[in-house]
C-alpha cells in the first residue's frame, strides 16, 4: 500500500524530557504484516517509542506516518480509531469491570451508538449492541477465555489477564497491534503459548504486530525483524540471525555495566 | 456460631426497633395502619411493625441454623426475638418509669409523649409492660422461624410454592414480560418499581409528610445525577449544588414577577433550566475536566462558593434578587388547573425519579456507560481503547448536572421561593454523601442514602442541631461496617465476593497456575 508496503514509517522522531533525550532521531519502517521486534536494555527508549505511535507523547521532532496518516497530531484515541492498538508494559485491564466488559471498551472506537440511541434503546443501537456482545464473546474465545465473561478481570490469573489485555487490543480491529513485553511474568509454556498465538494472528487476520520483548527466545524465534535501541539510538537493525552477530548489540548488552542481559 | 450470629442479628432489630420508637415510626406506622383499615386505635399499627421485625429476624435466624425440627426451629426463632425484645424491653421499662415519676421527655425527644408511649406499653406497668414486650417479640421471632420452617417443609408450604411456579410461568408466558426478566437487572427494576409505589402509599398522610417525601425525592435525583458524575465517571464533584441553584435560579427568574417579570410558563422554564444547568457544567467542564482527582473536587467546590456568593452579592441584586433571593416563583398548571401542592409536587417528582432512574439504567448498560467506566477506572487506558476522554467526561458531567438542574427547578417552585442560603455548601457535601452512603454506582442506592440521609433528619426534626453529628457518626460507621454502600451495585457485590472466594481459594489456583 502507501510508504511502498509499509504500515508504519518512523523518520528522525525524537523523544526528550527535559534535559534527557529518550528516542533520539529514530528512522524506522514496519513492513505490512510484519512481525517486529524492538529490543534494547532498560530505559533505552522502547517504550517511549510506542507511547510515541500511541500518541501518549508527542515527538518533539521527527514524522510518524501510519497508513499514510501523520499521528504526531492525533490523540490516543484518535490513533486507536485508525487502526493502531496497544497493551501495556505492566497489565492496565480495567479492573473492576468483568472481562467481557473489558473487551466491550475495547470495541469502543468501532461502536457509534450515543446517549440517545442508549436511552431511546433505539433499533440501531440495539443491533448495534448486540453485535458488539457477540463479537466480543467470539473474542474471548479466541484469546482463550471463553466462559470467563463474568468474572472480573482483577480476579483473574495473570496469564488470562495477559491474554484478556490482547484481546481487547484485538477488539477494536486494529491494523497494528504493539505489544509491551507480553511475555513479561510468564513460564515457559505460557510463553510458548503466546508464540503461537502471535503467528496465528497475523496468519489468520493479517495483523502487523510490533513487539517490545526482553526474551530473547521470543525475539529470534519470531520476528522477522529486529530493532535494537540504546540510549534512545537505533543502533542495529536487521533479521534476528544479524541481530545475534552484530558486535555494537553484544557490546549493548553486555558491555562495561553488564546490563540487562537476557 | 449461629447462635451468636441469631444473637447479633436480634440485638441489631432490638436497636433499631428502639430508634423507630425514639423518633416516632412506630406511632406512624400505628397512625397509618389505623388510618387505613379504620381502626379505632394505634396501638395494633404500632406493634405490628415491630413484630414483623422480630419475625423477619426469627425466619432469618432458623434459615441460618438450618433447623430440621419444629422444636428447633422454634428456637433458632425465638432467640433474636428475645434478643430485641430484652432490648425493646428494657428502654420501655426505662420510659415507663420516667413517665411514672412525672418526668418529660418529650423536652429531649418530641416522640416521646405519655401517648405515644402507651402505644407500647399497653398502660402496663413499666416493667409488666417490659415483659409483655419481651414475650410478643420472643413469640413473633419463633412465629417467623415457624412460618419459614412450614413454608419450607410442610404440605401447605410445597402447595404455595407450587401454585406460586404456576403464577410464574403463566406471568413469563408474556413474551415483553419474559423478556424483561431475563434482563440482568431486571430484579432491581422491580424493587425500584416498588419502592416507587411505597413512596406513593404515604399520600394520603397530608401536607407535611407529602413535603418530606418530596425533599427526599429531590435529593434522589440530584444523587441519581451525582451519580452519573462521581459514582460511573469517577469525577469527583463537589459543587454539585451550584447547578442545582443555577436550575432554581433560571426557573425562578424565568417565571417570577420580581426582578424581570417575564412570566414565563413552568414547563417552558423547566426543561430551560435543566439545558441551562447542562450548559453551565460543560462551560466550568471543558477548562477543569482536564484536571484530575482532588485537583478537580477542590476547583469544582470553589466553583459551587463562587456561585452562591455571586447570588448573595449586591453585584447580581438587579438580576437574581440578590440576598433576599426571588420571591412567588411560578409553579405548574395544566389546563388553567393550578397544580402548585405538596401532592402534585410529590407525584411530579416521583415521575421525575423513575425518569431519571430509567436514563440512567440505559446509559449504564451501552457504549457511554462503559466508556464511562473505563474512565473511571483507568483513563490513559480509556483513551489508548479509543474513549474521546474530553467528550466523555464532558457528557457525564452535562448529563449529571442536568438533573441537578431539573431538581433546582422543582425545588424553587415548590418552595414558591429561592435565595442563596439554598445552595450552601450543606447541598453538595449532603449529596455526594448520599451517593456514598448508598452505594456508588447503585441506582436503588440512591434512593436508600436519601432515604437515610435526607428522611432521618426530617424526621429528626427536634435533632435538628446533631444533624451533622449524626452524619458524620454514619459516614465514619458505614466506612467501618459497609464500605461498598447500603445498597451496592451488583457489580460491587459480585467483587467483593469473589475477592472472598479467591482469599480462601486463592493459594491453591495460584500453584496450578505458576
């Protein structure tokens, strides 16, 4: 499509705060369908970079085009609408509010219905809202929680949780799904798990998917590409098998401090 | 254990059987129970109420004791009817003793007059009287207990039961009926459905009680829109009440002789003041809504000062009537038909209530319900889901303060008056107190937190002076005792019983699951 096959198209974007540069002049290009990863050590700016595409920040310099959309301007949820959903670093469910519900918020930017249609219970609205229980309902399913609806998504173990949080990305039919350190807590087999759901969402849905992971299992064993961060720098880019080699990534990881080596 | 629970329970009925008699229920129910069936003295009205108390605590009692006998049910009954009768007993004994010594007490408690307490008593002496309160209530808690037990065992019971399946299927054979009962909420649709038509029983007790029904009424919808605000978006809101003056102010301005004489009609002026009010919240929203917290309850009770202080200035004397306020504020009429009494104004409100309650039932359960809620739970969340944050909370607060406006207009045009002293800061704090004792987010806990907080001290009149005593001995106890409300939400039930179940679960899932 535009951008020549790109989904996303980073270029020089710079994140600072205050005196600290966290994303310092970034190009970066997600292919369409893609599954990327963005590696790095701690506080090297992978997340300030996401937040930077949610429109959580705003760059001080540099473009971000999505689907041929610039996002500097857009609000979060804005950005949401044009396709673009997330999960976080530390789950951010709605707590108090059951899982289907979750998922029903997750719709929320395909939805339309207003106050009058709520209160008039109007056809449309009605139709309308019974999609949007049905499709969420499907989604559960296809996360793995299906006859969990009801239960509140405190109470639910974390890797539900983990999964619940990706199916209410997945609910607002997004384009480009980033995901922060979804592997982050989990035992091996979960994490396995969520390998496989990863490739079965972009092979059944056509998902682009851009990953922030620290397991480095994760990272080679699915990517297609791999970007490495450090200290707000793209320092390395290229296919895990080059990642693995490239010396100026050794040295980030393993450098003088002996840093965040996973 | 279910003794002590059987215990506690009739020591519980036993206090508030003594409050109810303290301030006077009791003789009202006597005098409406009279009133009804035309009987010739209280008396029967007063000790019924009672007695279903002790009843209730009785069935209750049996049913947690799971008695398999009559003998045993009879006395898992008559345990916490001893319970309340000890204590009921005892204070009568107290009273009827004063009284025989010439004391009065009706210089401590109004309720407390020799006639009034003879209704209990029977004319016995003090402690005959005492005994006799002791045995009818031990008796009425073992009736409970009995009644439960035969309804649950005996032939006669499985008959009703039976009979009471067929009435219910031949009620769910209506297909908008069946309907409505599969809804998840459609049990509190019918208690709200029934408490409305309890509300509408106290008509014919005359103009003072139809007053008092009415100030609860408004204080429910301004809860039921506090609601909205504080309760489903999370914004803490203390100025409320400025938007329940600015809804009076345009109402009475609009219809008022005095300052403008614009005479306009009561039904063009009220949906005006509601959309005045509406405009108002989305005006102070759109700066302050980008704050959060406590930075936005402090700026929205400044907001509330500054509007009551305006209204009280010389500054607005020609436009508001400054400090003596606006007087002969126009009231409803239909058809050339004056309707401006306590009894339409009762009625009037009630519709409003059920009105309200109706909005906010089908907002709750759609997309700007949980948008509402994901605000509330998480807004940075909320706004990554898609959720226009501004727009939302501008909605909630428009909407909210639109009943706030709606019930300002009822409430100066029944008082045929309004100035500032009105709209002090007692309005907001007494509302956000409602919602809270009620229940956050609870429709029918609105009504019980008015109810409580707004009925107590009508009906405490003579307390008048610990009114704020009593509030704040409430808030602190039901922070204690039920820190989810009076009557919570469903959805907060559900969380804290499952926060139980998993406490006794938990250990063991979590193994399977790491």
């Amino acid at each position: 499509m535009s951008e020549g096959g790109h989904i996303l198209k980073a270029t020089r974007v710079t994140k600072q705060f205050g005196g600290l540069t966290a994303v310092k002049d970034v190009d970066f290009e997600l292919p369409k369908g893609g599954i990327c990863s963005i590696i790095g050590p701690n506080g090297a700016g992978k997340t300030t970079f996401f937040n930077c595409i949610t429109g959580f920040y705003k760059p001080e310099a540099g473009a971000l085009i999505f689907d041929g959309i610039s996002l500097v301007e857009c609000r979060p949820d804005q950005i949401t609408t044009l396709g673009v959903a997330r999960t976080f670093q530390n789950i951010r469910l709605f707590a108090g509010m059951t899982a289907l519900e979750n998922i029903l918020v997750g719709e929320h930017a395909r939805l339309r219905a207003g106050v009058a249609g709520a209160i008039l219970s109007l056809p449309k609205a009605k139709a309308e809202e019974k999609r949007a229980w049905d499709r969420a309902n499907d989604l559960l399913d296809f996360v793995g929680l299906g006859g969990k609806g009801d239960v509140l998504a405190r109470n639910l173990p974390y890797g539900d949780q983990r999964r619940l949080e990706i199916g209410r990305a997945l609910a607002s039919n997004p384009k480009l799904l980033l995901l922060d350190e979804p592997t982050a807590g989990m035992n091996p087999r979960e994490t396995e798990d969520l390998m496989l759901f990863i490739q079965r969402l972009r092979a059944e849905q056509g998902l682009t998917v851009l990953l922030i992971e620290h397991d480095m299992k994760v990272v080679m064993g699915i990517s297609d590409r791999v970007t490495v961060l450090d200290y707000g720098i793209k320092i390395a880019e290229g296919t895990p098998l080059e990642i693995q080699s490239n010396p100026k990534v050794i040295e980030a990881y393993l450098g003088s401090n002996q840093e965040g080596a996973a | 254990m279910t003794v002590r629970s059987s215990l506690r329970a009739g020591l519980s009925v036993g206090l508030i059987a003594i409050l109810m008699v303290l301030i006077g229920i009791t003789q009202l129910s006597g005098q409406l129970v009279r009133g009804w069936f035309g009987l010739p003295s209280a008396t029967p009205g007063a000790w019924l109420i009672l007695l279903l108390m002790a009843g209730w605590a009785g069935s209750r009692a049996y049913k947690q004791a799971k008695a398999t006998s009559w003998g045993a049910a009879l006395a898992a009954g008559a345990v916490p009817g001893a319970a309340a009768g000890l204590l009921l007993g005892a204070l009568m004994w107290g009273i009827g003793s004063l009284l025989a010594n010439g004391t009065d007490l009706r210089q401590w408690l109004a309720q407390l007059s020799p006639a009034n307490v003879e209704l209990l008593t029977l004319g016995l002496p003090p402690l005959a009287s005492a005994l006799v309160i002791l045995a009818a209530l031990t008796a009425a808690g073992a009736a409970g207990a009995a009644l439960s037990f035969a309804s649950e065992r005996g032939q006669w019971g499985a008959a009703w039961a039976a009979r009471r399946q067929g009435l219910g299927a031949k009620v769910t054979s209506v297909p908008a009926i069946e309907k409505f009962l599969a809804r998840p909420n459609a049990r509190q649709i019918v208690l709200i459905a029934g408490l409305a038509l309890l509300l509408l029983l106290p008509l014919g007790v005359g103009q003072y009680w139809n007053y008092i029904i009415g100030t609860i009424g408004i204080y429910v919808i301004l809860g039921l829109g506090l609601n909205i605000i504080v309760g489903m978006a999370g914004l803490l809101n203390l100025g409320y009440g400025a938007f329940f003056a600015i809804g009076a102010y345009t109402v009475a301005i609009l219809t008022a002789p005095e300052p403008h004489n614009i005479g306009m009609s009561y039904w063009l002026a009220l949906p005006i003041a509601v959309v005045v009010a509406a405009i108002a919240g989305i005006l102070l929203g759109i700066p302050v809504l980008r704050m959060r917290g406590d930075y936005l309850a402090i700026v929205t009770l400044g907001f509330a000062e500054i509007i009551r202080i305006l209204l009280r200035s010389d500054v607005m004397t020609g436009f508001t009537g400054g400090p003596r306020g606006i007087r002969s504020v126009g009231g409803p009429e239909l058809l050339g038909i004056d309707l401006n009494n306590e009894t339409f104004f009762t009625y009037f409100i009630l519709v409003g209530i059920v009105l309200a309650a109706f909005v906010i039932y089908r907002l709750q359960n759609s997309r700007v319900g949980r948008a509402w809620m994901a605000i509330r739970e998480d807004e940075d969340v909320a706004e990554a889901m898609g959720v226009n944050i501004l727009t939302y909370k501008l909605l909630a607060l428009a909407i909210g303060v639109g009943f706030a406006g709606f019930g300002g207009a009822i409430f100066a045009s029944r008082n045929r008056f309004t100035g500032p002293e009105d709209f002090t800061l007692q309005v907001s704090i007494n509302v956000l107190c409602l919602v809270i004792i009620g229940g956050m987010g609870s429709i029918p806990g609105v009504l019980m937190g008015a109810l409580v907080l707004k009925g107590l001290p009508e009906i405490l009149r003579q307390l008048d002076d610990y009114r704020m005593l009593a509030f704040g001995a409430l808030l602190v106890v039901m922070m204690i005792v039920r820190p989810e409300g009076l009557w919570p939400s469903a959805r907060q039930k559900n969380e804290l019983r499952v926060a139980e179940e998993e406490l006794t679960a938990g250990p063991g899932t979590e193994v399977v699951e790491a």
